[in-house]
C-alpha cells in the first residue's frame, strides 16, 4: 500500500474511532461526552495508528531510484 492510501485509512479510522466516542457518549448520556469522548478516542486512535504512515526500511544516506527502482552502486 503506498503512502497516501495509509494516510487516507489512518484518517478514516481516526474519523471512524470519534464518530464511535461521540456514540458512546449520547449513548450512555455522559455529562460533557460532547467534546471530550470524541476527542479522546479519536486522539487514541492517531496515538496507536502511527505506525501505519512511517517509513519502513530506512537505511539512511543518499539513496537512488530509477524507474521505481532502487539503485544499488555496488
């Protein structure tokens, strides 16, 4: 998966984890849920995503591509 199909899921499971503390909250008639649920579930959910958008494999230094390709100078 390329990276700006990891941003757009991490976002909608961000979206998606508000929308459930926003439910939660209306749900279960919780005094000021209106703002703090959403905001704390949401918050989890950018906290334990932030794996799904770092850059694996990072070996540092000047690396080259071509066509898509790493190039390898050995």
């Amino acid at each position: 998966m390329d990276r700006e199909r990891r941003a757009w899921l991490r976002l909608l499971i961000v979206a998606a984890a508000a929308a459930l503390g926003q439910t939660i909250g209306v749900w279960q008639r919780l005094p000021s849920s209106d703002l703090l649920l959403p905001l704390l579930f949401g918050g989890a959910a950018f906290y334990l995503t932030l794996g799904l958008t770092t850059v694996r494999y990072r070996r540092g230094g000047n690396v080259r591509y071509w066509r898509g390709r790493r190039i390898d100078d050995d």
